[in-house]
C-alpha cells in the first residue's frame, strides 16, 4: 500500500519558516533597509553617465530609464515592458532592493537580467509578500541556495502563482509519488512549472482512474514531468490502451512519454523511416509496444542502425522490429563491437544459423563476454582482440561527435 503524507491544513507562516535559513540568509532578509546597490553602482553594468544614449532620458518615463540604465534594454524593449506589465514604481527604493535581494541571494547578472526580461513586475511588487514566502518555502523544504537560484532562473514564472494556493498543494501532491523532497526540487528544476501547472494534478487523477500504477507515474514526474502537462491526457489513455497497453504495467508511462515528447508531423516521419526499411503499420506498432522508447530515437539514428545492419551485415530488418531495444544502444560501441565477433562466429559455424541475431545485443557486458567469447577456448583470444579492436575504434569515433 502506499504511504501517503497528509497535506498542511496551513501554510507555514514566516516567522516559522526562519529557522531553516541559515545566519547568511537571516542577514539578507533585511535587504529593506541596506544601503541602495544597483547593478550600477555594483559595478555591474556600465554607467549611464557613460552611455551617450542616456543622455536623452530625461524625457523618458522614469521606469522605463530605471530598465535601460540597470539592464542594459533597448529603449523599445523597455517601454513594451513597463506598459505591458504597467509597472507603477516612482523612485528607486523598491526595484534597488530587489535587485539587492536577488544578488546577495547569488544571482548572476545574467540571471537576473533574464528574470526581469520575464517578470519585470517584480521591481514593484510587494516582494516581501509575493516573492520571499515562495523562497523561503523551498529553503524550508531542504532546497539549497544554488537549488532556488537554478530553479527560478530556469523559469522565472514560478515566482507568478498563489504559494498557499498553487505551488504548496502541487507540492505535497508531489509528494504521495516522489515520497522525496530531494526527488520533487530535482523535478522542479527539469520543469519548474510542475509545481504550478493547473493540468498537472487533473493529469494525474486521470492516470490513476485508468488504473496507473503509483510507481509509473512517480517514474514520469522524475524522468519527463512535461508529460503530465499536456492537454489530451484522457484520448492519449484511449489511445494507448486501443494499442494493447495495460495502465498497470510500467512501459505504459514509457510510452505516455513517447507519445507526449514526439510531435504528430515528427512521429508519422518516423513511422515512415522505418517503413523505408521494409516494417509496416503493424511492425511499427508491434515495435512501440514491445520499446517505447524506440520513437525517441532521431531519424538519424533509425537509418544509422537499419543501415549497418541490413546493408553491411546483410541481416533482416525485420530482426530489428521484434528487438526494438536495439535503437537506443550505441552503433560505435555496442552494435559494431558485438556484431564482428557474431560474423566471425556464423561464419565459423560456431553458431546456429536460427538462432537470434538479436540476442548478443542486449545482455550486459560480462554476459556477453562469457557468452560469446570465454566459452570458445580456443578462439577466445582471437574473439577477444576483434571485439576490443572495434570497441576501441568506436569508443573514439563516438567521443569526436
């Protein structure tokens, strides 16, 4: 049975939330009444005084000159910013203390620039209210500084949504999945909109009314969360279960995956590179089932592996389309490697024309070398030195692309 962690009737107030900061963020949460720095008078950014552009700001809107002095905006960048987001701030006060803030917090100027690209109502927001709680939210649930520094700058709309009505719920919905803090802001940080996206939590009951396991779906929240932001999750169910699915095993989040992370045009170009090599319909579909991830590979790679296999091996690709797993190992250190010790070992009768060619693929290494090689005393040595050669040679042409 699952253990689940009961939701907070009540977000943790502020006062509370202190004792997880350190004594270096105590010092910073009294950025309100440090001395004013800019990234101006940080030495940041230029001057104004040096920029001959700046000359003319006297006439210009006093927040639309604050953007172009202290990032560096264009001037029409600036203004569609500060009437877009209407941006009300009168004196420096409130935009120079979040900038103090975030960089004292150990945002980059880079960062912070993308930031205020993005959200620009920050500098006159009530950013006690609107933004510290969210930071401290994090913090309290063992983020570390550099963690809240990657996951705001990787999308600074978290910083948008309601803590007590969006980010904190999702949060401990999370939770009952990942039954990690650790496992959930490494999520965050692959999408940070995971935490407030209003399809995710509709997503997931949807996954669990068609009978997806727990598992499966704590898989997808660590491997591709996204998945669980699309639109058509209930057809996309139907759809998989019509092609012989079962929601209770895992590969079906393999393919809930697949099918999210591969637009339609791309999929049905896919679907036909494999046509190419001789599969039909049904292989293609016979091919998802059995490895889903054999339509992430890119098209390159499809033709790359049917090549070498059909024509310089001389192999059927059909061989290939009941061991689609193949598609994702490596052509330069696997596929080749294994595939000259198997010729010499058909071409030596030292193996069964019937048997599969797929096989000596998949198994691990050790497997392999005890399978294939070890077990031919007296070629063994020979075997060896083949396969090492060409694993050698792939090693290096794969480190060069």
């Amino acid at each position: 049975s699952q253990a689940f962690r009961p939701p907070p009737t009540k977000i943790i107030s502020y006062p509370s939330l202190l004792i997880f900061i350190p004594s270096i963020i105590i010092i910073m949460l009294k950025f309100s009444i440090c001395p004013i720095k800019t990234l101006t008078h940080l030495n940041c950014l230029p001057s104004p005084q040096q920029s001959p552009s700046s000359l003319h700001f006297e006439s210009t809107p006093f927040q639309v000159s604050y953007l172009i002095n202290n990032f560096d905006f264009s001037p029409q960048s600036a203004s569609k910013l500060c009437s877009t987001y209407r941006l009300n701030f009168k004196t420096t006060q409130n935009p120079d203390s979040v900038i103090n803030f975030f960089t004292d917090y150990g945002f980059s100027i880079s960062q912070l620039r993308h930031i205020i690209a993005k959200e620009p109502w920050l500098l006159s927001c009530n950013f006690s209210k609107r933004v510290l709680p969210k930071f401290l939210f994090f913090l309290s649930k063992g983020a570390s500084i550099s963690d809240v520094v990657n996951l705001v700058s990787e999308n600074p709309r978290i910083l948008r949504p309601s803590l007590e009505n969006h980010i904190a719920p999702t949060y401990e919905l999370l939770y009952t999945f990942l039954r990690s803090d650790q496992d959930i802001i490494a999520s965050a940080i692959q999408a940070p909109n995971v935490l407030y996206h209003p399809l995710v939590s509709r997503n997931i009951t949807t996954l669990i009314e068609n009978g997806v396991a727990h598992t499966t779906i704590a898989k997808i929240l660590r491997n591709r969360n996204r998945t669980l932001q699309v639109r058509d999750m209930v057809s996309l169910v139907e759809e998989l279960k019509d092609l012989g699915f079962n929601p209770s095993k895992i590969s079906f989040g393999a393919a809930l995956i697949a099918k999210t992370s591969v637009p339609k045009t791309r999929w049905n170009k896919k679907v036909d590179t494999y046509k190419k090599w001789g599969w039909s319909d049904q292989d293609v579909n016979e091919a998802f089932k059995k490895q889903p991830y054999c339509m992430l590979r890119s098209i390159d790679k499809i033709d790359l592996v049917m090549n070498f296999w059909v024509n310089q091996l001389g192999w059927d690709a059909m061989a290939l389309a009941k061991q689609p797993t193949l598609f994702s190992l490596s052509l330069e250190k696997r596929i080749i490697p294994r595939a000259s010790v198997v010729q010499f070992l058909l071409m030596n009768g030292l193996r069964n024309k019937n048997a599969s060619l797929t096989s000596p693929f998949v198994p691990s290494e050790k497997m392999f070398l005890d399978r294939f090689i070890k077990r031919f005393e007296k070629k063994s040595s020979y075997l060896l030195n083949l396969y090492e050669e060409k694993l050698i040679a792939g090693t290096k042409i794969a480190s060069h692309d």
